[in-house]
C-alpha cells in the first residue's frame, strides 16, 4: 500500500496545508497527516492535543486520512511505515531552502526515505500559519485561510489569548 506522510506543525491548519492533504489523498493510497513540534516555533497557539482533535475533524471527509502526533524525529517514525513518503507542499520563494535542508537531513538519518514536494496553489502561496495567528488577533475575517470547522475556535483562542496577557 502506498502511504504519504504530511507533517508539520499546523498552529493553525489552514487552506493551504488542507489542500495539499486533499491533494495527497488523490495520489496515494492512504495518507498520514503527523502534528509535531517545531524547535524553532516557540509559544504555540495551540496545543499538540488541540491540534489533533481540529484537524480530525477537518479530515473527517476523507476515509484514507488519519491523524497522528509524534514529538521524535520525523525521520525515525517515518520507519514504522517502511515504504512511506514524506509529502509536504512547497510555497514559492519562501520554504525552498528550509525544506531542501530538512529533506537532506531525513534522507541522511534514514537513507530509504524520500521526500516529495507539491507546488502550493496559487491562491495558498502567501498564507501561513503566523498569517493566521496574527489575522486572528485582529478578529479579522479567516473564512479564506483557514477550515470552516476551525474558525471559531482559532478566534476564541486568539481573542483568549489577549485577556490573559
Ligand atoms: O509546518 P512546519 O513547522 O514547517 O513543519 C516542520 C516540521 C514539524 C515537519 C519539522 O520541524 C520536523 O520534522 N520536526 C520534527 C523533529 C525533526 O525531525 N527535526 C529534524 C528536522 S531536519
């Protein structure tokens, strides 16, 4: 069977990471959409749990999408699937060199892994996660970046967020 793995670290999910897991979904057989932690993004907006359970239920349509966390290496869970495929979406510019490394160092940790790159789409090029945590912040409107199942919830946090400080 063939198996993708979709990672990163969706504090939010947004429009753009959902289209490349709907995406994935049409080329391989089933799909793992992996939350993990990011070393280098401090002060998350959502817990890894909270993260989960959002992006569960924003899958929920697609039967060969399932949802995991791991807080290791990507690389070393990448194992438990054998043959899977890292697929992570490639916005224009912006992620090139970042997501080159990353691809280098899985590959050098475990050499049969292979990463695989969709182009974003067009109309997801610019959008990001911190674009959406900074959108929220303002109680902007986020029904073009972000999954309708979420939008409540990531304006409820934001606004929380400003209460406590
Ligand atoms: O959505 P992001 O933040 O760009 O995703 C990056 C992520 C979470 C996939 C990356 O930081 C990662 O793989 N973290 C797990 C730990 C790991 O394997 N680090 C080595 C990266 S070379």
């Amino acid at each position: 069977m063939s198996i993708a793995i979709c990672p990163g670290s969706f504090d939010p999910m947004t429009l753009g990471h959902l289209n490349i897991v709907r995406r994935t979904s049409r080329i391989f057989e089933r799909v793992v959409v992996l939350v993990m932690v990011n070393a280098n993004k401090r002060s998350p907006m959502f817990t890894i749990d909270e993260r989960v359970d959002m992006i569960k239920r924003i899958v929920s349509p697609f039967p060969n999408v399932s949802v995991e966390t791991y807080d290791g290496l990507l690389a070393e869970y990448a194992k438990r699937y054998g043959e899977a495929v890292i697929v992570k979406g490639l916005r224009a510019g912006t992620d090139f060199e970042n997501e080159f490394q990353m691809a280098q160092i899985n590959k050098t940790i475990n050499p049969g892994l292979e990463t695989m790159f969709l182009t974003s789409s067009e109309k997801y090029t610019f959008l990001s996660s911190s674009v959406v945590r900074e959108l929220a912040g303002y109680g902007a409107d986020l029904s073009d970046f972000v999954p309708r199942e979420i939008i409540d919830e990531v304006l409820a946090k934001a606004q929380g967020g400003k209460k406590n400080g």
